[in-house]
C-alpha cells in the first residue's frame, strides 16, 4: 500500500466521490484506510464508565485503498504538462 497516514487523498468512488481529505489511520491487513471526514456513519452508544450519557456519535469509517487517490501525485503531473 502506498498510501500512508497524513497523506492527502481524493475519494474516486462511492458516497464522498469528489471529495479530499487527510488519512488518519491504515489498516494494511485488510487494505484500507481511514480519512478525516469521509465516509461518516452513525454510531449508537450505550452509557457505560467512559461516557455517562449515551447518544448517536458520527464516526469515520474505513474505506477501501483503491476508492482513494493520492492529491500531491496529482499536483506533480500537472506541474510536469
């Protein structure tokens, strides 16, 4: 995988096409990356000791290597033309 975190990325496929953002975490096993504020799901959380109240959290979930695209590539192509 040649996308590691802090990498900016344009998503090229799913819900967040056209959009870019910053990777957060890679998971490698499974070919996947997390980037801040893409593919935002909603997460149900019941009270427990590390939070009192319970409630619905927005969440960034892993999307798939392939569906990004590094920006700084881009920018090196289009400098070259």
């Amino acid at each position: 995988m040649k996308i590691k975190v802090g990498d900016e990325v344009l998503v090229i496929a799913g819900k967040d096409k056209g959009k870019n953002g910053k990777v957060i975490k890679t998971l490698r096993d499974k070919d996947k990356v997390v980037v801040e504020g893409i593919n935002m799901v909603k997460k149900h959380v019941k009270p427990n000791n590390k939070n009192d109240k319970g409630g619905i959290f927005d969440l960034e979930a892993p999307i798939h290597v392939s569906n990004v695209k590094k920006i700084e590539e881009n920018k090196k192509e289009s400098k070259k033309k």
